[in-house]
DNA sequence: GTCTATAGCTGGATAGAC
DNA sequence: GTCTATCCAGCTATAGAC
C-alpha cells in the first residue's frame, strides 16, 4: 500500500463505501466533482469521515487508484497464467471498464505529485509482470526473439489496445476492425482460436 | 468555429490574452483551475470580460481547444505535403509539446458534452487529412495496399507514438527505444535518410 | 466512529456604473 | 469594453460534542 491510512481499518464498511462513491463520481463527473460532501453524500455518510478516514483528499485519490491497480494487476497475472496467455492478455487489455477511470487519473496525476506518482509506479508494475512472463510464452511459441522482443510485443498488444479504446470512448473507430484483425491474426497463429474468452465490457454510452 | 461566440471580435487581444491564460493554467495545474478570477487574473483582467468574452467556461474551454486543434492541423497538414511525408508526419506526433494539454482535454471531454463533441470532431479531422493522403503516399513508395491498409499504418505511426508520449509523460519507457527503432526504420526503408527534421520539442521536467 | 458547527476561502454568474 | 459590487453556492479542513 502506497499511500499512509489516518485511521479506521482497511476492512472498514465506511471506508470501503466513500472510495466505492469516490470511483464512481470520478467516472461520471470527473475528479473535480469529487469533494468530501459530494463523496459522503453518495455513500450515505457525514463528510467529516473522509478526512477522519483518509486525512486529506489527495490520500482519498491514492486508495481509489490503488484499489483499481491492484484488482487489475491481479488479473493481468491470473491471464498471463492461463493456458492460452495471448488470448488471455489481449481479453484483459481491451476491457473497457478502466477507460474514463484512467483518463481522471491521466489529467490528475500530472498535477498531483503523489497521484503521478502512484501512476508511473503502477504502470511500471503491471510491464514488469508483463515482461517476467512474455520471454517465457513467445519461447514456448518459437518466437524469433531477435526479430521480436517481448518488450515491442507488449507496445503492440496492450500499447495499440489502450490507444484504441482511448479513441473508441469519444466514438471513433477509424482502421480500429483492421488493426484489431491484424493483432488476432498474429496471436491466432501462435496459439490457435481462443478456446474460452471472458466476455468483454464495452463501453457504457454517453450520459 | 464550433463555438459561439459572446461578445468581442475574434482577434481581440483581450480575448487572445484570456484563451492563453487558460491554456497555461490547464496545463500547470489542471482544467479544474481554470477559473473566470484565476483566468483574468493570469491576464491582468477582470474576472468579468471572461463572462463578456466567452459567456461560459465551457466555450472558454471550447476557444482553448480549437485553437490548439487549428494550429495542429495545419502543421499536420504542412507534414503531409512535404517531400518526406512519413518523416514528417512522424515527427510532427512525436511533438511533446500538447501531451499535458491533452489529457486535460480527454478527461474533460467526457464530462462536458460540448468539450467532448468538440475532440471527436477533430480528431476525425485529423484523420480524415492523414486518410486523403497515405494512400497516395503509400502508393507512390510501391506498397502493398492489401497488406498494409493506410488506416493501419496510420495507427502504428500516429496511434502508437501518442500511446508512447503518454508514456514518455509518466516517466515510462520500457521498450520505446525499440518500438521508435522499428517503426523508424519501416520510414527508412520508404523514404531514406530524413533529409531535414524540425527538433523536436521534449515534455518539460515535472515541477 | 460519527456527528454538528464553523472558519476562511474560492467559485460561476449577473447587474449596473462608467 | 471594462470595471465594482454582489448573490449564493461550494470547497478543505479542523474543533469538539456525543
């Protein structure tokens, strides 16, 4: 944990309330609309239990982040296990769900000095788990590694995956079907059809 | 011009001093500083001509963005026909300069409708101009249409070098040296050497 | 743990003087 | 075009009762 707890239990119902009403006022009005009122009023509470909780709203922010961070690093590594891990990664990088979350977090951690940082640690995280597993599985698929380091491979499948649903949440799509048809063609010839694939959350439409 | 505009000629220098003030505020600390009194403030102005220029914040922020959107345009543009088309458009999406602007702009975009209309207009535009000219770009260096689709290319280029300054911004940079050497040397094999290269402005050290 | 009350500040937006 | 004055609302954060 990144970030120092004023008080109460991690466990705590309360706790877990506000940052559940944090995440949610950050999807839907962005990080600005989340103040200690707005935050305890969804959750059904006073707003003085956010800063008894969490100190400062800036510490509110960082168990939001992390909380996020670590289910998604959970199953980043539970797919790079799995029997097909190509599939399995690719599934999990076009998830929808995270879109607008990372794009509060994105704006916010450019001014946020622990925000930002909580963000580069994260994202270093979730590549170095990448790159532990990628030598192993392309090794396994007789991947030429000179012709392709695991490293340019990730950029490829999650890089392209990420700017692609960046753009799909303001409606665009241009060469989406074709680049998307050229990434599933190359996991396709290393690891055959997908054999079970996790239904994949879209977008939600615009309020 | 997508926006209405309140009062005041469009080339006003009161206006002019207030749209460069809110740009330099979205920048160093985010769209949520980006008041009418810190905006006038930063200018030398009354809170008030904001009101008497723009009407709202939100066609104050709309005057920021399409602002930005033409000039950006028209360097692409001017990329686009020049005698190194590839090497300039590269270098024209390896410009650092309105990665802070845009994350801005896309956590915005999805919580005022008119703000976020507006980034999907342009970046269709945008777009749309690559699209015009690739093909005959492409064409012209004798590749293969059926393999490599202008809209793909456009994505590995333009898409992946935005992934990666989102990156770069984050102090991230696990693989980018080789992503750049690969896709730089798909340009090389087209176009040679490049002749002449605009420096490249870098994003500025955190505060 | 949860509450009320409060201090001190900042915000969007308008009316109306000059 | 530019200003002051103003309304009403919202904000972070703390003190202290229960």
């Amino acid at each position: 944990m990144a970030f120092a707890r004023r008080n109460g239990a991690e466990d705590s119902s309360t706790r877990t309330a506000l940052i559940d009403a944090a995440e949610q006022l950050m999807v839907e009005e962005g990080y600005a609309a989340v103040s200690s009122r707005r935050v305890a009023g969804r959750a059904g509470m006073n707003a003085a239990l956010v800063y008894y909780y969490f100190g400062t709203m800036d510490d509110l922010f960082l168990a939001v982040f992390s909380r996020r961070a670590e289910r998604n690093l959970e199953a980043q590594a539970e797919a790079l296990a799995s029997d097909q891990p190509l599939w399995a990664l690719w599934d999990v990088t076009r998830d929808q769900t995270n879109t607008a979350l990372n794009f509060e977090f994105l704006a916010l951690g450019k001014h946020r000095k622990v925000v930002g940082a909580a963000i580069t640690e994260s994202c270093f995280n979730f590549r170095r788990v990448q790159l532990d597993a990628m030598p192993g599985i392309l090794k396994r698929y007789g991947v030429d590694a000179d012709a392709w380091a695991p490293a340019v491979v990730l950029l490829l499948m999650d890089g392209m995956s990420r700017f692609l649903m960046m753009e799909e949440a303001f409606g665009l799509d241009i060469g989406h079907t074709e680049m998307i048809a050229l990434i599933e063609g190359q996991i396709r010839a290393l690891e055959g059809e997908p054999r079970s694939r996790k239904p994949r959350p879209r977008a939600k439409k615009r309020a």
